[in-house]
C-alpha cells in the first residue's frame, strides 16, 4: 500500500519503481512474487479529485481516516488547542467519504477504511451508512462496533443520511443518535 500520495503522478512513480525492482528480481533469475497487489491509500485531500485516474491503476484502496480529516479541516489532532476543530461527521467530511466509496465501487477496486474513525460505533454507523463494507480499528473497539453493525440496516441508514446531507445539515452527529434510538441500533 501507497502512502500519502498526493497526485496521480506521485502513484505512476511509485509504480515505475515497483515494476523496475521486480525486473531487476527477473533480470538476476530470482524468483517473483507469484501475487503482487498494489494499493493507495487515500489520506492527502488532493487526491479526492483525482479518484477517477488513481483508482483504475491500484488493486485496493484504503482511506486513512485520521490523516484525512486532519488534512482536510487543517487542525492537527495531537494539538489539544486545535483538535476539537473538526468533527468526523461534519457534513462536508461524509460527503469526501461518499465520493470515495462511489469511485471505488465505478472502478471495482476493494476498499477499506482505518483509522480511530471507523473504532467508534456513531462514527463507524455512519461509514457503513455511507457504504463501507470493510473498516479496521483497535481490538478494543471491535464488541460495541460489532453490535451496531448487527442491529443496523445499511440501506435504510444511507436514505437517512441522503437526506441529511442533501438538506444542508450542519450536524449530523445529533441526527445520527436520534437515528439510532428510533431504530433501535446499538450505539
């Protein structure tokens, strides 16, 4: 997996790298890989817009959730006099990670997402309202986030999302809560 790329060009590089190793392994009689996938990981916002061009050379992606939001509202987490700037379920944040899921789905490449994101069950509610399928977290967070995953249903939560964020909404974690208390989901 790639990361912190920024710019299809920045991938195309890389590749150019990987695929001159694995000729220099050809080159000398060595064996090669018998499987080789390549990935990005989406976390620098620029690559966002170029989704359409990256995600047709990778095998996977994967968002790094904490880079992107970082990145994305300009405040670094680790400062605690800036960390609170940005919330992971900000309207405009939802709507980044929809745009990467639709993409990724336009081109048949596997994705996931990491990152303390995905490790709370509000926030990972509302990924698999966007459409995610596969997220990782810590160990610790797997129960509570197993729990909402079972007693959600994924297509009615995007509806209610789709509105939300084609209403304008200016906090969708409060409508996420009365979402869940209304259908009885774990949270």
């Amino acid at each position: 997996m790639l990361p912190m790329i920024g710019d299809i060009g920045e991938l195309r590089a890389a590749r150019a790298l990987i695929d001159r190793e694995l000729n220099i392994l050809k080159h000398h009689g060595r064996p090669e890989p018998k499987r080789l996938l390549i990935g990005v990981m989406i976390e620098v916002p620029a690559l966002l817009w170029q989704l359409d061009r990256v995600l047709p050379l990778v095998d996977f992606a994967s968002v790094g959730s904490n880079d992107l939001m970082q990145f994305l509202f300009a405040a670094d987490r680790g400062n605690m006099l800036v960390a609170t700037r940005f919330d992971n379920l900000n309207p405009a944040a939802l709507l980044a990670l929809r745009g990467v899921v639709e993409a990724a789905a336009r081109h048949d490449v596997p994705l996931n997402l990491c990152g303390e994101m995905a490790g709370k069950p509000l926030e990972a509610m509302a990924l698999v309202g966007l459409g995610f399928r596969s997220i990782s977290m810590a160990p610790a967070s797997l129960g509570p986030v197993k729990a909402m995953v079972l007693s959600v249903d994924a297509g009615d939560l995007w509806e209610r999302l789709k509105d939300l964020l084609s209403a304008g909404a200016t906090t969708v974690r409060d409508e996420l809560r009365a979402y869940a208390a209304e259908k009885g989901v774990q949270i």
